[in-house]
C-alpha cells in the first residue's frame, strides 16, 4: 500500500514569496503580453478597455434615439410641416359647415398668439403627384386658418404648420378621432352628428349606420345616441334638399325623423322643391304642416313603434285645461298655496322643461 504524503500548511515566509512573484508576474502581464498569450485575447481585453471607456456617452445616445423612435411609433412628435403637403379632404369632415365669425376670431388668435395646439395628420402611403404627403385627421379649421393667414400677409410663417404626425390607423378609429376633438372643443349640431354617422357608414369604415352611431359616440348616452340616429336618418332623406339642416332644434327634428318614419319622405321632398326659404324658420314651415298632419294621423301597425294614443283636438278644452298642437296638455290648477300647472304629453323632455321655466321667469322678472 502507498504511504499516504502528510501535507503541511506553508509557513508565512512560503506566503510572501508567492504573493511576490505574483505581483511581478500581474506587472509584466499590463505593460506587455505575456509569451503564449493569444493575440485574440488581447485584442478582446484592449477592445472591452474602449468600450468601457465610451460606454456612457454612447448609452445615452442610444437611449435617447430608442425615446426618439419609441415617439415616433406613438405619434407623439411635433413637426413644423408644409401646409401645401396636407390634405384636408382626404376624410370626409364632420363640420358641415365653417362659421365665418369663428374663423375671422380664430385667424386674429392666431395671428397674434400663434398656433397654440398642433392638427393631427397621418402619413399617406406614398406621395401623391400633386405633392400631398399627409392626411389629415383633426384641426381642419386651424389649417384652414393658417393658409388663409398665409395668402393674406404673404408671410412665411404661414408656409408650415405645427403638426403631431400619428400612425397610420384605421378608418372607424380616424373618424372617431375627429368626433372626438370636435366634441370637446365645439359641439357638433344634432345635424352634424347624423351626417358623419351616415357618411362613414357609407365609405365603408363601419358595417351600418346603426355601428357607426354607437362606436362615434360610444361615449354618449343611449337616449343621446338615438338622437342620433333620427337625425342620420334626416340626412339621408332630406339632406340634399334642406337649405338650414344646422340650424334644426333637437325637437323639430326627432319630429321630422318621426314623420320620415312614418312615410312622408314624398311629401317633404314635394314641399321643399322649387323653393328657397329665407331662413330656418321659413324653411320649418315648409315643412311643420306635413309634419303635424302625419303625427294626427293614425301610426300604421306595420311600421312598429308604440301603439299611437290619439291626441285630443288642440285648443282651449276649457277655462283650465289647453291642448297643444304638438300633443302636449297644460293644465291650471290651484290650492291652497297658489296656482299650479301640470304638463302632460309625450314630447315633453328636460331640455323643452328647461327652456319652458327660462321663459316663465323672464315673464315673472319684467319690471
């Protein structure tokens, strides 16, 4: 059997000589390679020495290109781009029409303040020959009033316009975009609202007009939303043919949506033919005659809706009691505390209570 080797721990002079020699063998290894080193290790070690020499600069470089991209992605970037370059009518707008008031007072704003928040633009799949590049999306009207404020002082600074330039989406989610900002800063008209539900159902971005109401403003209440609807359906009928379709209070249109439901679509048409009202009250009645014959007429089964109450004839039933021509009956009463009056009929809403009580204390305040 082998003789097993005692192993003995080196004393501290054995220690110092060894810590020695490799203090010396770490020294000759810095200041030059070593024989049998491999030259691909040293060209490693000199090249990680430089990276580690640059490494923060070109981190934070790095960095803030990859912000810079991640921005971009996002549609988060502001551009000064040439107004020349925007197509503004590449969607369809929302705004029927451009108050002139409003637009002179946003030129003067403008003009004096600057643009004070950018218009939103995508950027179309390849330039167009007439050298369009971007679609635009939302600030139809501050584009609109910076190419005028460019044709009028011939300044350059109107040449560009401050732009967020977003991804490019899909059409149900551009249209809603652009609902969605004109409803935040100035509320569509009823009539407004129905058209571009109708429109974008039409150029394909939803499936019906029914989707296109509900997902444009999926936001709204569902009273609100069948508004909506009633006005699109005006549009539809009758937008070709009414001179003031803005100017429609909610109350006389839910009428003329009821009416067109009812079948008087021929008889509206007829009505507003050859014809070229003043104003929006002429042009109601041309229309208001037809409206009011179709809801005294009997509702047609086959159509749907509520079984139609008949409404009693308008006029002074007697010294307390007063039926309107819109269905509505008012009713005087007294107690013991004073008079009373009670609203019954089904075209009463909050908005018409409202208005209705603004008027009973403008009466009551005259001097």
């Amino acid at each position: 059997m082998a003789k097993r080797r005692k192993l003995e721990a080196p004393s501290a002079e054995d220690l110092n000589r060894i810590e020695e020699e490799f203090r010396r063998e770490t020294s000759r290894t810095a200041s030059s390679p070593a024989r049998g080193t491999a030259p691909i290790a040293q060209v490693a070690a000199d090249s990680a020495a430089l990276l580690q020499a640059g490494a923060p600069d070109a981190r934070a470089r790095e960095a803030e290109l990859a912000r810079y991209r991640q921005a971009e992605e996002k549609g988060l970037l502001m551009v000064d781009l040439p107004v020349g370059e925007i197509d503004a009518d590449v969607m369809i707008r929302d705004r029927a029409v451009l108050d002139e008031a409003e637009m002179t007072e946003l030129r003067l704003s403008i003009a004096a303040s600057g643009l004070r928040l950018p218009i939103e633009v995508f950027e179309l799949a390849e330039p167009r020959p007439d050298g369009m590049r971007y679609g635009l999306i939302s600030g139809y009207r501050r584009l609109m009033a910076v190419r005028a404020l460019g044709g009028l002082t011939q300044d350059q600074k109107y040449d560009t316009i401050r732009a967020l330039i977003r991804p490019r989406t899909e059409a149900d989610k551009a249209f809603a975009a652009m609902v969605e900002e004109n409803e935040v800063r100035s509320e569509l008209s009823h009539f407004e609202r129905g058209r571009i539900a109708v429109i974008a159902a039409q150029q394909g971005a939803f499936v019906n007009v029914e989707e296109a109401v509900n997902r444009l403003f999926a936001a709204a209440s569902k009273a609100k939303r069948s508004k909506v609807r009633s006005f699109a359906l005006i549009f539809e009928e009758l937008g070709d043919m009414l001179s003031f379709p803005e100017a429609l209070t909610e109350k006389r249109g839910l009428r003329l949506a009821q009416a067109l439901r009812q079948g008087a679509e021929a008889r509206l048409r007829a009505a507003l033919a050859d014809v070229a009202p003043a104003d929006a009250n002429a042009e109601w009645a041309l229309l208001e005659p037809i409206v009011a014959e179709t809801e005294a007429a009997p509702r047609d089964p086959r159509r749907g809706g509520r079984p139609r109450v008949a409404k009693p004839p308008s006029g002074w039933k007697d010294a307390e009691t007063l039926h309107t021509s819109a269905g509505i009956t008012i009713r005087k009463m007294r107690d013991e505390y004073g008079f009373l009056l009670r609203f019954e009929g089904r075209g009463l809403d909050d908005d018409l209570m409202d208005s209705l009580v603004a008027e009973i204390r403008a009466l009551l305040e005259r001097p």
